[in-house]
C-alpha cells in the first residue's frame, strides 16, 4: 500500500509531504528518524604494521568482514514504505 493512491500529493515543507484525500483530510508523512549508528561500528584504528604474512590475512579478514556487512544490509530498502507513518491532521 503506498500513501500516493489514497492521498494526492500538495506540498512538502521541509522534507515532509504533505497528502490531501478525497474526503478532504490532510496528512503529512513523517519519516521516522534515521537507524543510529551503532557504537560498536565506529571506524577501526589502523592496524600496527606487521608482517606481510599478517598483513595479508588481516585484508582478507576485512574482506569478509565488509561482504558479510554488505550482505546484512542488502534488504535495507525494502522496508522503507512501512517505516514512513502516515500522521492525519483533522
């Protein structure tokens, strides 16, 4: 269900579009506020050079540390219209 087919889009102010319904009610779309960052995923500290062997296998670690990421956040979008929530203003 998306919000377009009830209510027809009037104007946005400051981000938030503004919907107006057959029936003449008026609606702004709130987004809800973006996911927080967790504190555990802050940048890491550049490693201490090594040794090459070490070095090697550190990028291969960061390698599968950054594909499990991007796999983990691959349906990120998919949810986006059930996290806008319609607010009705009568």
């Amino acid at each position: 269900m998306t919000t377009s087919k009830i209510f027809s889009r009037v104007d946005s102010n400051d981000n938030h579009p503004v919907f107006i319904s057959e029936k003449g009610v008026i609606a702004v779309l709130l987004h809800q506020r973006r996911h927080q960052q967790h504190p555990n995923r802050r940048p890491r500290p550049r490693p201490r050079h090594r040794h090459r062997q070490h070095q090697r296998q550190h990028r291969q670690h960061r390698h599968r540390q950054h594909q499990h990421r991007r796999h983990r956040h691959r349906h990120r979008h998919r949810h986006r219209l059930q996290r806008q929530q319609v607010i009705e203003i009568t």
